[in-house]
C-alpha cells in the first residue's frame, strides 16, 4: 500500500514530533491527559476499541478532545517513524491548527 505523501495531516503531525510536541503510544497519550500537557488526542481508524478504552477515560476526566483520524496505523506510524496508533498533541497552537485540518477534511 502507497501512503500519500502529499497529506497535510500526516507531513503536519510530523512536523508535531520534530518539535517535540507529539507523545506517540496509548499509555503516554493518557499520562498526558492526566498531567494537563495534552490538548489533543488522536487515533488511527483501526485502532483497538479495547486500547482506547484508558485512553478515553483519561480524556473524559481531564477534558481532553479527542479525535479519530481517517488514517490507519500503518499510514500513521509510517509518517511518524515510528509504530503509532494513538497519540497526544502536547502545544496548543499545533492542537489547534490539526483540529481545523481534520475538520477541514
């Protein structure tokens, strides 16, 4: 499968990583949420209901939003360098402008 490079979402959540404002994992995502360094939660299309569970939980208690991306793990961890269904936006300004890409979709 060909992973499109030209996608804005996925070349702008790699942008997130390289200034260190994206935690990639289930678990970091939801430590984010708790410690209130998260504005935004994100997850592959295929990503497991069962693995998003805590996730979720985390972001319902600490008022996170949480959006579910129209890419799969393989796009998403492909993009990122790195094995990648779940992830938290950890700045703001990058939370924001995501959020309006996705919407903009």
């Amino acid at each position: 499968m060909a992973i499109n490079m030209n996608d804005r979402i996925l070349s702008f959540l790699g942008i997130c990583r390289r200034a260190k404002k994206l935690v990639i994992g289930a678990e970091s995502a939801a430590k984010s949420a708790k410690e209130g360094t998260s504005f935004l939660i994100i997850y592959a299309s295929d990503f497991s209901a069962n693995s998003l569970k805590p996730v979720m939980q985390a972001a319902n208690e600490y008022g996170v939003s949480v959006i579910k991306l129209n890419r799969t793990k393989q796009e998403l961890s492909f993009a990122l360098g790195k094995l990648c269904g779940v992830a938290s936006v950890d700045d703001k300004g990058f939370a924001d402008k995501l959020r309006q890409m996705i919407e903009a979709e």
